[in-house]
C-alpha cells in the first residue's frame, strides 16, 4: 500500500460514500462508489428493467483500489429511453452477495433513463415502486 494512503483500522466500519447516479441519457448512466473495505477491491454492478427482479441487462466492476483512494465510477450503457431500471451491487463474481448499503432499501435503487430529445420524461410518482411491507420510504 502507498505510504500516502491510510488504511482502515481493523476494526473500523466500512465507509460508504454513495451509490451516486449521475450523466443520465437515453441510453447509458454513471454510477460512482467509494467503499474502503480491503476484503471487497470489486463491487460488482448490474442493472435491471422495470422491475426489481428482473434480469439483468447490464453490468460492470467497481475497482476499488488504495492508488484510486477506493473510488472507481463506471457507465451502464444499453439503456432503452423513458425506462425504469434498478440497479444493484454485488459483493461477489456471482453476484448473490448484495452489498450492504446501510439503511438504503434495495427497493429504492431506481433510476430513469431519460427520455428521447423534444420529449417529456414520463416517469411519474405513482409509476415509483411501493416500499415492501414493513419498510419506510426515505426522503
């Protein structure tokens, strides 16, 4: 490890900066994550049509590094416009680890791909998933 860089303590919490979407279009969005945790150098990202079971239609890695201060940003691209689609991070290759995003319900991880030029985005509130039983929408 670089001296310049100071590892975590050992029995410190992993810190989580994000997920952050931004440069949303029609048919691609970035997605950036800071997580220094040494056992996790990838995270693992896949993102998902309308519903948030559906099966994947893109993916990526988040390279986690000490030389990138563990912050890596990735673009999904083949995004169809005006799509809901939810994402997802993975601890794993096989992706059935999801990554604990404290206190972020996987259910809230949405994003709309923009709709075509000269049109109006047509997501609107009442199209927004509905929180599980037994779990509250975050502001």
């Amino acid at each position: 490890m670089p001296e310049h860089v100071t590892p975590p303590a050992a029995d410190a919490e992993p810190m989580l900066l994000g997920p952050f979407l931004g440069q949303v279009t029609t048919s691609s969005i970035k997605i950036w994550l800071h997580f220094q945790r040494e056992d996790a150098p990838e995270i693992y990202v896949t993102l998902h049509p309308k519903t948030f079971d559906s099966e994947a239609v893109a993916s990526e890695t988040l390279h986690l590094t000490p030389e990138s201060l563990f912050t890596d940003c990735v673009t999904l691209s083949g995004l169809q416009p005006d799509t809901l689609y939810f994402y997802k991070l993975w601890t794993n290759p096989a992706r059935s680890l999801p990554l604990p995003l404290q206190g972020l319900s996987d259910r809230s991880c949405i994003s709309n791909a923009l709709g075509r030029p000269g049109r109006a985005n047509r997501l609107r509130r009442d199209e927004l998933p509905q929180p599980a039983r037994g779990e509250e929408r975050r502001a």
